[in-house]
C-alpha cells in the first residue's frame, strides 16, 4: 500500500471535507443582481476582451428566456434554486491574477484548505500538473516544465482569454455546448468563471494525468468554472477533476461546463470524483465531440450534492469514433442523483459503451438517464449499455430509464439493467469469515465498484473508496 | 397542454348512443362526466426526452376522425357454455350490479383525452363473467369496424379459482374514404386465485388509427396474462398493463409487432408490484422494414410494499430497412429492495453470418431473410399457449413478409 493511501487513511473525513473557512474575498458580485450590469461587472474585474463581454451577455439573454428543467419524468426537485439567490462570483483575495504557481505563495487559508484535501501530496506523486479553484477563481496552477516545452499547455480558463483568444473564441460555448443547450448552460455562459484550459498538440502524449480541483468554500454561493480541452490530432491527455465544499444551511449552486474535443485519432479521458456537500445543486453540462477514431472516456464517481443532473454526453462525429462511460453514483439519506449518459453516433462505424454502477442507501435517490441516438447513415454502429443497482434497504429508490433513438438498420445495440439487493448470502459468507456487518457490506460495494477505481489514478480511486466507506458509515453529512 | 378536438360532440349525442344501448341512468351520468372533463384533459402519456415527444397525438384530426352517430360494427362474441359472454346491453339487463362495480374501477375514464372521448362515445362492447371454479377456454371476440370510428369496451370478471381464455381480434370492413380511428378499452378484474389469458391481434388496415389500452387487476394468487399483436393500422398507440395487487400475484405481457411502410406503433408494457412475492416477465419482439417507427416503454414499478419481487422484461428489434427508426426505452422503477430485477433490450438487423451460411446452402436471399425473420419471432411465439391464436399471428407474419 503506497504512502499517499495511508496518509488519506489517516487524515479524518470531517476534517478532510468538511472544514470551513472564515470568508475573505477581494471581490463579491451582490446576490439577486442577475442583470446586465452584475456581468458586466464581473467582466471587467476579470478585464475581459469585448468578444467575451458580448457572449456573456448574450448567454444572459438566453438565460431569462428559457424556462426551468420541470417536466422530465422524475427529476430532482429544483423548486429550491433561486438563482436570484445565488451570489455569482467572489474572488477570492489572492495577489497574483490568474492565481499563483508556487504553492507557498498563497495566502494561509487557502494553502491549508487544499493540503488538508491532499492535492500538493497527489501532485508531487503522479501528476503532470495541477489547478486549484477557490471560489471562483483559480488560486494556483502548475504544469510540469518537460510538457510545457512540448506545447502542451495547463492554464486556467480567465488566463487562456488573455492568452489564447484565437484558439477560445473559436471553441468557447461555440460548437460544444451552446449557451442555448439547456437554462443552466445558459447561466454558466453568462456568468462562468474560473475553470482549466488544456491544448495537447499534435502527437503529444501526456502521460500524466492533469488535475483540477474545485472548492466552494462561502455559503450560497455559485461556481461555474469552465473546463476547455482540446486533443490535436493523435495527441493524448488524461484530465481528472475532484470537488467538494463544506455543508451550509443554504443551498449552493454549481454548474459547470465542460467541453472537450477529440481530434483525429486523439485520446481523451476526463475522471472526476464529485463530492459536493449535500447542499449543493449541481447542475453541469459536459459534452464531448469526438472526430474520426477518436476516443472520449468519461469515468464519474458521484457522491454528494443534495441533487445532481449530469449527463455527460459524446457526440461521435468521425467514422471509427469511440467513447466509453463508466459512471458510479452514490446516493445516502435526502440525496437525489439523476445521472447518466448520452451518446450521439452521427457517423459510420462509430462504438460506444456505457457502465453504469449505483448504491442507494437510508432513503437515497438514484437514477440512470440515458440516451443513445443511432443517427441514419450511422452504419456498423454498435453500442453497449449495462446498469446494475445496488440497493440498500426498502427506503431508497433506484430508477432506470434509458432512452434509445434508434435510425439506422445496421447496427448493433444492447442494454441490459439489473437490480437487486445486496446478497445476505455473501454478506454471511464474510462474517462467516471473521468481518463484521460493516466491514462486509464495504467489501462488496468495493467490489461492485471495482470497474470504476481500476480506470482511475491510485489517489483517486483510494478517494474514491474512502469516500464511498465515509458514506457507508455515515459520517459525512 | 389539453385537447381541443371535440367542438362537434355534443350533449345530445352522447344521450343518443346511451338511449340506443337502454342504458340505466348510472351509465349515462358516467358518459356525461366524461364528455364535461374532455376539457381539462391531457393526451395519453407518450416517452418524452427533453424537446421531443416520440409520438405526436396532438397532431391527429379528431374532429374529422370521430363520428359518433354512424359507429358500424360485425361482432362475434363466442364462448363455451359455462362463461358468460354477453353484448353490453345484455350485461346491462341481466347483472347490472356486476357491470356497475367494476365499469371504470380499473381505467379512470378520465385517466386522459382518449379515456374519456372513449367512455362518453363507447357503442359496442363484451362482458365477460367466468363464475368460480369454472375453467373455460376458446373466448372468442371478433370485431370488424365498418364505421369512421368505432369505441369498443371489453370487461373481464373472473371468480375465485376459475381460468379463462379470451381471443379478440380487430380488423377493418367497409371501405371508407379517409381516415378512421378505432379505440378500446379492457379492464381486468382477476377473483382470486384466477387465471386470466387474453390474447389481443390487431390488423385493421393502415388508414386507422388506433389507441388501445388494456389494464388488469390481479387479486392474491391470480394470474394475468396478455399477448399483444400489432401488425395493421397506420399509427397504433397501445398499453398493456397489470397492477399486481394480490400476494402472489403473477403476470406475463407478450408482445410482438411487425411495421411496414409508414407505419407508426408506440406500444407500452407495464407492471406494478404492489404486494409482496409478485412476479412478471415482459417479452416484446418487433419488426420494422420500410419506413417504419417503433416506440416501446416498459415500466415494471416495485412499490414499497413491495417485499419479495421478481420482475424481468426483453425488448428486441430487429430492423430491415435503413429507413426505419426504433425507439426503445425500458425503465425499472424500484422502491423496494428485496427485489430481483432486471431489462434487457436489442436492436439489430439480420444477422449477415446466418444470411450468408443459407444462401451458400442454396436458399434464395429473400427467402432466406424471411425465414430468419420468421424464426425471430419464435421466442414470443412461443409464450403463446393458445394453438389458434399463434397460427394466426405467425399467419400474419408470414403474409406481410410474402409482399
């Protein structure tokens, strides 16, 4: 067992994850101001170019015009997500803009908020390099030198505006995700902040994986960080993100946008383990567009957040393009996860699988929203989906409702659900063996979610399986 | 979003059709109850993503399509001595008690627009009593619609401890220029310990528009068994349904349907646990060749009650045309979890290696892609106990393959 497993052994869930901070910000966008002026003042203080101004403001438009997700066939309840309650954007009172890239340069706080969560230590040990968020911006940034001379480039999202216009006003919320794509995407192209851009050119294999992690820290604030990947041809890139914020009264907000894009034979994989308190509404679009024989990987661990909705989705756009999503989510007391996958095979020869792996427990809500559309002319397509659920006792619901548009005759698609509860055959057979209750029942959800962990970084899938046990016994709130 | 198609029914007519069938006052109040909430009323549920609603009820006619007063109609309704099998004015006349407990206990006539439209406009119908202890077999039921629009209400009653086998069939006469639609519903109320098999095959033909929805209550020990086909009509919206409110309750829905041309079906098949140590098994099989559509939702619902479930659903397509479009969405829904469950669904064409080793053998392509299609209806063909039934369906697939 390595070192970096025992250190988060030892370090103790609350402690970890829980923790607040005394809020001290340079600068805070007022609540309930949703208008023009807020976004014009939040682009200013960002010293933004007109072009990012005007899609900003537009997004905003678009934002008023669209109404609330209400109607889907058993979504989470939203009726508590006031944006106008929502403050938008603090800046947090760091000196350098655009963050720090040495670690000791932060202020106290900030630094010892994000070693508690352990992200200097997955740094030094297995990373090409890392971004920190807080707040709305990001605090910190570093990117091995050996990948920089190669081109590669790490920044976050506000520094790419500065420093690479062409490339961000030719893919920003243009092709991916449209500001138009659903309200919340609208809202975040309207206020985002924040957020990792990564360029992987031509040929490039980034070996290491690149991190980003995301911290709200103020009560009934918002983050929308914008994550922008693109994978030049033949290039190779692993993006991993982690998050979490501690436990207010207040219901927090984050909605993200992720969009990647899969060049020529390129390779992306983007792994996040999502730990939001069980407060927050995290309503994110992600969505990737893949050329021929590319490949895109989504592997999700959904843990916290009061309700999430998150689908990430692949539009295979090249003939021979590939994507994989395996996705695990975790849904305790009050929790209400609805997520999922969708696929888009818009070309020939295109495959596509999806994993997709759920606990419910004391009360827990999940489900599985799926949608997989075979285009016409789509042909010799396949795809795959499987969905197990795990349940824990009879006052949690596991839903499954996949979606399949199918348009093209020579194809080649299956799914296949299975529900059940967890085995008191197996559960004994480990008592038998000397486990108590607890310690059997981890032993089979880690077994259960084993596809996940094995796709992930050894840091990440040791978070993942400690988070999973804190969930287990309770003691995360 | 409600309907507006009625502005030509009226009052007066509803009382019409009532006064034709003799019907007691009770009836007609439940007609005019019906006819007043068309108002208010939404279409049918159909499967929704967000921005698409895969079957698009809104967009038919129904001003054109509904012609209260002219509904025309060849019946057969048939069985052996023990059962009776009995015209809706016959049951009126002869067990009205029994009519009256059961007559939209099972579907809420205003359930939605289509429920409702049906029970204000209702003009033929079957009743159905099997008393207890009886076992019968070879129900018949053959309606062939000779009208614009023709509502068609079938009503099942089985005492404790009696099986019964019910066979109905629904095919178009007359020419009619135009469109037409026909709409039927069929309530179960499965006694104790009763077996229940109703077996449905629809081939009107393909200017009709049909919305169908089938619901059976199973009581402790019962069994509830459909076979659904669909192979006329131009757009056929179908559900079939069993809520399992019994211990020990069972039921089996097997589908199969078979598009051509521009033909439209949004079938469902659903089931509710409500009790405990409840089983069902959901089979569905579909073929689709020109430009046809397939819409297929399976909900198998494990209640909270629930205890001791198992609950299994296939859902296979097999497409023969570029042009055609299936949509499937299965859905498990499960608040219990002593629960073992699971779907499964498919979609694919011919497949090329068998299509490939028949030919090399000397068959013709064409033959040999019906043959293949033919066997891959085995599977449901199989479910069916019914001998006539089954040859009927396999008839049907035989003919629509040899076009």
């Amino acid at each position: 067992m390595s070192s970096d497993q025992d250190h988060l052994r030892e370090t103790d869930s609350e402690k970890r994850f829980e923790f607040k901070k005394e809020q001290s910000s340079a600068f805070q966008a007022e609540k309930g101001e949703l208008d023009e002026e807020t976004i014009r003042l939040i682009s200013e203080d960002k010293d933004e170019p007109e072009w990012m101004l005007e899609r900003r403001l537009r997004a905003l438009r678009q934002f008023h015009a669209m109404p609330m997700p209400t109607d889907w066939p058993g979504q989470p309840d939203l009726s508590e997500v006031d944006v106008e309650e929502i403050v938008p954007y603090i800046r947090p009172d760091v000196e350098m803009r655009g963050g720090v890239d040495d670690w000791n340069e932060l202020p106290e706080e900030i630094k010892d908020t994000f070693d508690k969560l352990g992200i200097p230590e997955a740094e030094k040990n297995a990373l090409s390099g890392v971004g920190a968020q807080y707040e709305s911006e990001v605090v910190y940034q570093n990117m091995q030198e050996r990948w920089e001379e190669k081109g590669v480039i790490f920044c976050n999202m506000d520094k790419a505006v500065q420093e690479h216009p062409e490339i961000v006003k030719e893919y920003f919320m243009t092709k991916c995700v449209p500001p138009s794509d659903n309200k919340f995407a609208a809202l975040h192209g309207a206020i985002w902040s924040g957020g990792s851009f990564v360029y992987v050119p031509e040929d490039v294999t980034v070996e290491m994986p690149v991190q980003a992690y995301f911290r709200m820290n103020s009560e009934g604030m918002g983050q929308f960080e914008h994550t922008l990947i693109i994978a030049e041809e033949n290039s190779e890139v692993h993006y991993i993100e982690g998050c979490s914020a501690p436990k207010y009264s207040k219901f927090n907000l984050h909605s993200g946008g992720v969009e990647v894009f899969v060049k020529e034979n390129a390779h992306v994989q983007y792994s996040t383990v999502q730990n939001w308190s069980k407060n927050t509404y995290n309503l994110n679009t992600k969505r990737a567009i893949c050329e021929s024989e590319g490949t895109m990987e989504w592997i999700s661990g959904s843990m916290g957040s009061k309700a999430t909705m998150l689908y990430p989705s692949t539009i295979l756009k090249g003939r021979g393009a590939t994507d994989n999503h395996i996705t695990i989510a975790f849904a305790g007391e009050g929790q209400n996860i609805d997520t999922g996958a969708k696929v888009y095979h818009n070309a020939p020869r295109t495959k596509s699988t999806i994993e997709s792996k759920s606990i419910s427990k004391d009360g827990g809500r999940t489900n599985y929203r799926g949608l997989v559309h075979i285009s016409d002319g789509a042909e010799n397509s396949s795809t795959s989906v499987e969905c197990d659920a795990l349940m824990f006792d009879n006052e949690s619901t596991s839903d499954t409702m996949p979606y399949m548009e199918i348009e093209e005759s020579k194809v080649d698609v299956a799914h296949e659900a299975t529900v059940g509860k967890i085995g008191d055959e197996d559960v004994f057979y480990l008592q038998s063996r000397g486990l108590d209750d607890d310690d059997a029942k981890q032993m089979i959800v880690a077994g259960f979610i084993e596809p996940i962990t094995e796709e992930l970084p050894i840091e990440y899938a040791v978070e993942l399986n400690r988070l999973i046990e804190l969930e287990m016994e309770g003691s995360l709130g | 979003m409600s309907a507006q198609i009625h502005a030509n029914l009226t009052e007066e007519q509803v009382r019409e059709i009532s006064e034709g069938l003799d019907e007691p006052e009770w009836l007609l109040d439940e007609r005019l109850d019906a006819l007043a909430a068309l108002d208010g009323l939404d279409m049918p549920d159909v499967i929704r993503t967000p921005g698409r609603n895969w079957t698009n009820l809104y967009n038919l006619d129904f001003e054109n399509l509904v012609d209260p007063l002219n509904a025309a109609e060849e019946k057969d309704q048939v069985g052996p001595e023990e059962v009776e099998v009995l015209s809706i004015a016959e049951a009126l006349a002869e067990h009205e008690d029994l009519v009256r407990e059961h007559f939209g206990s099972i579907i809420d006539p205003t359930e939605n627009y289509l429920t409702a439209l049906q029970t204000a406009l209702f003009s033929t119908g079957t009743v159905v009593f099997v008393p207890d202890g009886v076992d019968a077999e070879d129900v018949t039921v053959r309606t062939r619609m000779n009208s614009r629009s023709l509502f068609n209400y079938t009503l099942v009653v089985t005492g404790e401890s009696s099986s019964v086998t019910i066979l109905e069939r629904q095919t178009t006469g007359d020419e009619i220029d135009g469109e037409r639609y026909y709409s039927g519903l069929v309530e179960i109320a499965a006694g104790e310990n009763s077996n229940v098999q109703y077996g449905s095959l629809q081939n009107v033909d393909e200017e009709t528009y049909t919305y169908t929805l089938k619901r059976g209550h199973a009581d402790t020990y019962a069994t509830v068994n459909w076979i659904e086909g669909n192979v006329g009509s131009r757009l056929t919206k179908s559900s079939v349904e069993t809520r399992l409110l019994g211990e020990g309750s069972e039921s089996k829905i097997v589908g199969a349907f078979f598009g051509h041309d521009d033909q439209h079906f949004d079938v469902a098949s659903r089931v509710w646990h409500e009790a405990e140590h409840t089983t069902a098994d959901l089979v569905t099989r579909g073929v689709l060749d020109d430009e046809a559509r397939s819409v297929y939702e399976g909900v198998q619902d494990v209640g909270r009650e629930a205890w001791n479930t198992s609950s299994y659903q296939r859902e296979n397509t097999l497409m023969l045309s570029d042009e055609s479009e299936a949509d499937a969405s299965p859905k498990l829904i499960i608040n219990n979890h002593d629960t073992e469950a699971s779907h499964s669904a498919t979609v694919g064409q011919v497949d090329q290696q068998d299509l490939f080793y028949m030919t090399s053998r000397g068959v013709s392509p064409r033959a040999a892609r019906n043959m293949l299609v033919e066997g891959f209806f085995v599977p449901v063909l199989d479910e069916i106990a019914v001998e006539e039934f089954r040859d009927d369906l396999d008839d049907l697939v035989a003919a629509r393959l040899r076009e």
